[in-house]
C-alpha cells in the first residue's frame, strides 16, 4: 500500500522544521510506502522516568573546564555498570552512585541529588591505557553489587569538586524476571548533518533500555576527531542513560582498523584474545545479543559464534554486524557471512540477525527460522534499493529499528526520520 500524499505532507512539515535545503531529503526523511504496520509501536519517553528521578547530568563550570567527553554508560547488566569519560585535567576523579528515590534525594528536588547525605557507592576512576582521545585522557569506573531492574543517578567529581552532575540510569532485569527488553538499533550513522538529526529527535519518542550501532558508526574514515563530533557530538544526550553496543563497520577499518572506535566503547571482551571486543556477546533479561565482525570473517571467529550460541541459555537471540547476509541494494550481500555464518544461524535458530553497510532499510522474508534485516539508513545518506524474492519490504529512506521482546513475542518497528512507523515484524515462540 502507497501513501506517498501522507508522506509528502510530513515531510513538508519537517522541511519547514529543517529550513532551506529540504527538498532534495523529503524522499531521504519520509518513507513513501509501507510495509507490514499492523503491530504498531507504543510511543513514550526513554528517559523521562530517568530525568525525573535523577536531572539531566549537566557539566558545571568546573566540569566544562575539565571534561572533554562527558561521561556515557557502557555494559549495563543486572549487577554493574560502567562509566567513561574523558578529560585533559590531571586530579583523582570519581563516580558517586545514589540509589533513586532513596534517602539521598531530596523530597522536595526530585532532579537533584543531596550532596550532604552519602552516596550508596563511591568509586574512584581508573586510567584506561588503551586508549589514546586527542589532548585528554579515557577514565573508566566500574560500579558493582548492583540490584536488578533499578535507577540509578550517578555524579562525576575530581578532588572534591563537582564537575557532571547527576544522571540517571536503569540496570539490566534479572534473567527470567519477564520484564521486557527494547532496544534501538541504527546503522551507517552520518557526518552530524540535518539527517542524522532529525533521525535523533525521532529516537527520543520510543521507550527503550540500550542501543546497538551497526557499523560506519563515524564517518569518513572513523578517525579519533570523526568519532568525537558525529557520534559523542549527537548521541551523547542518549549514552549518558542507555549504554552503547557498536560493531566496526568498513569505514571504521579505514583508521587502524577500527583502532579509535574500539578505544573509546569498552565492550565485553568475550571473543577471542586476538579480536578483543571486534566480536562480543551480552545478556540483558531474557536476550542474548551477540555483535559479530563482518569485517574480517574467518573461521576462528565463526567457531566461537558457534560456542557462544551453543553456550546460550536465553529463550532470545538477536544478531548484529555490519555487512549484511542478504540485500539488494549497492553493496549486495556478504558472500563470507554467508559461507560462515547463515549456517551457525540457521544451527541454532537464531530468530533475528541485523545488519548495516547498505543505506537502506530492507526486511527479508524468513530464511529457515531466522529474520534478516537491513538498517543502513541512520543518517548517512540513501542508495537505491531493489528487489529479490527475498524481499519482504525494501525502501530507501531514513530509519532506526526499535525491538521489543516480551514473554513470547519479539516485535520489530522500523521509524523514518519524521517520526512515521512504515514497517513492523511479529516474531513468536
């Protein structure tokens, strides 16, 4: 079904919205057609609860003299969690964790955390030599003996004085609790320009726990000041509460192979000693993701996919990388994670594999027990897409993918960049 007339008006509004110059992104912004939309997604805040109970993590006048990139959450789980930052004054910084809600908010604030009552952690930050940010230095805490399912407000200090002030995040729920799971995923992300902006305002109208990028996270070459201005410079709003799951992509390889991205994400070192966080995998509740490296596809890393699923206990998997199995567009599909990796797939039933590299958005219809999607739409701009007896719903525009799994179902929302659902998946068990 056609609904170009809808379309066209949306995205005059969002022209109007972006200024001069819009034109030529209505057919980039707007989808013109739609797909499956009878599971529409719920719409709501992700981090309103978050903002409420804890405010909105804001530099000071000393912070912003002393922190460079401010702080963003990495590897959230029912038990932990990890803070980064990065700053080019010397001092021994830490992190204060308040629990929300609790003594140590105060009644009549509820944005602001009392300084006078003490912290339920307080964690001083260690260097992180690994990495090399330009004119400053990668800190890191990590913050143990979590509970599960909990806001959290956490504060940076250095030598007793405040420098970023409380934000908030949710751990991870306990394996089994039967909370849900939801998450964003993008790929191909942009050059901080109006389409990856307007893509960003439109993901802060889903509720949702973290986010997966999938590849060419920073263009053009994924270099140290690329990474800086076009993910931290757009996303950080989002990674000061959700937590960032990335895979290299090819334009990531292009700077050390994929040195700098890896660097500044510090992801679960999991995969093999030689591929330290290349290829990953994590749990949040009842999901057990897994980020492979479509970069460098070879039999090792195909043998621990193998293990890691084999190893899975949780009723869900969702599978993420950068080249995709199967797509119609530019690029085409990845003959080595076809050869490599679709049989691991189909081995162990895995019921959602995501993909970028092609800048468009195309959903296969079911290989075996496994849906393949193609979400290389997050900012960058759009190539042509065609079409295959594969496809289920292909078009080139705009777009992030929002997953919810509850119980039973896993449901797919595919959103363009003026806010409209053109395309939805209902997976059940």
């Amino acid at each position: 079904m056609t609904t170009r007339r809808t379309a066209a008006v949306v995205g005059a509004i969002c022209c109007a919205a972006l200024g001069s110059g819009c034109p030529e992104m209505l057919g980039d912004l707007a989808a013109n057609e739609t797909g499956d939309v009878s599971h529409p997604a719920t719409r709501g805040s992700p981090d309103r609860e978050l903002l409420d109970a804890c405010g909105r993590g804001w530099a000071t006048e000393a912070g912003r003299q002393k922190v460079q990139r401010h702080p963003y959450l990495q590897q959230v789980t029912d038990r932990s969690a990890t803070v980064v930052w990065t700053s080019g004054a010397s001092g021994t910084p830490r992190v204060d964790l308040f629990r929300a809600g609790g003594p140590q908010t105060l009644a009549d604030s509820p944005n602001s955390v009392d300084a006078r009552k003490p912290p339920v952690a307080s964690a001083a930050a260690a260097h992180d030599l690994s990495a090399r940010p330009e004119g400053a230095q990668q800190l890191m805490v990590r913050l143990d003996g979590l509970e599960p399912d909990t806001i959290y407000c956490y504060s940076v200090h250095q030598d007793g004085e405040l420098l970023v002030e409380p934000a908030g995040f949710r751990t991870a729920p306990a394996a089994g609790s039967a909370r849900p799971v939801r998450f964003i995923a993008w790929g191909d992300s942009g050059d901080g320009g109006r389409r990856q902006l307007a893509l960003l305002e439109q993901m802060h109208s889903v509720a949702f726990d973290l986010m997966l990028v999938l590849g060419d996270v920073a263009y053009e070459r994924g270099e140290r000041a690329e990474l800086e201005k076009n993910f931290f410079g757009v996303y950080l709003g989002l990674a000061r509460s959700f937590p960032v799951y990335p895979v290299a992509g090819n334009h990531d390889y292009a700077t050390e192979h994929a040195a700098p991205l890896l660097e500044a994400f510090v992801l679960p070192e999991n995969g093999l000693p030689e591929a330290t966080e290349r290829f990953y995998s994590f749990d949040r509740g009842d999901v057990h993701f897994v980020g492979i490296d479509t970069e460098r596809v070879d039999s090792a890393q195909a043998a621990w996919l193998d293990a890691d699923l084999s190893a899975n206990q949780r009723p869900w998997t969702v599978v993420f990388g950068h080249a995709p199995a199967f797509s119609s567009g530019e690029h085409g599909p990845s003959l080595d994670v076809q050869a490599r990796f679709v049989p691991i797939f189909e081995r162990h039933h895995v019921p959602l594999v995501l993909a970028g590299h092609d800048h468009h958005y195309q959903r296969m219809k079911r290989l075996g027990s496994t849906h393949y999607v193609v979400s290389g739409g997050g900012g960058r701009e759009t190539r042509d897409v065609g079409w295959s007896g594969l496809s289920a719903h292909a078009q080139a525009v705009i777009h992030f993918l929002y997953v919810t799994v509850e119980g039973d179902r896993m449901t797919l929302h595919a959103i363009d960049g003026v806010g409209r659902e053109f395309d939805s998946l209902l997976i059940e068990r």
